[in-house]
C-alpha cells in the first residue's frame, strides 16, 4: 500500500506511456487494467499507471522458455 506521504516520489505514466514501455498496444494496457492484473489510478476520464507497478507486472511475466 503506498504511504500518503511518499507520493511526491510515485512516478505515474498514462496509458500510452505503458504501452511504449512494455511494446504493446494501448488496448493491452487497458484490457490488463480493467482486468485488475495492472493496478491503475483513475484520473477523470483518463488512467495513470505507477511506474513500479509496471515493473512489478513486467518482473512477475516472465518464464523459462525451453
């Protein structure tokens, strides 16, 4: 859970700024975060996504192949 008074340091991205990152489509983004698989802040219309929670989802993907 994130402390109220860290949040000067949270570094949020917007949807398209996710999808650059992780090299997918914004509907991607979108499905992963209406799904609850990415957690997202709503902001208006619009979504922000925290930069570590990105990585956590990126770290916890991956797989052995092989």
């Amino acid at each position: 859970m994130v402390n109220p008074s860290d949040m000067s340091d949270i570094k949020f991205l917007t949807i398209a700024e996710v999808a650059a990152v992780m090299r997918v489509s914004k509907m991607t983004v979108y499905r992963l975060v209406h799904s609850g698989e990415l957690p997202a802040v709503r902001v208006g219309r619009s979504f922000r996504v925290t930069e570590d929670d990105v990585n956590d989802y990126l770290r916890k993907s991956f797989f052995n192949a092989g």
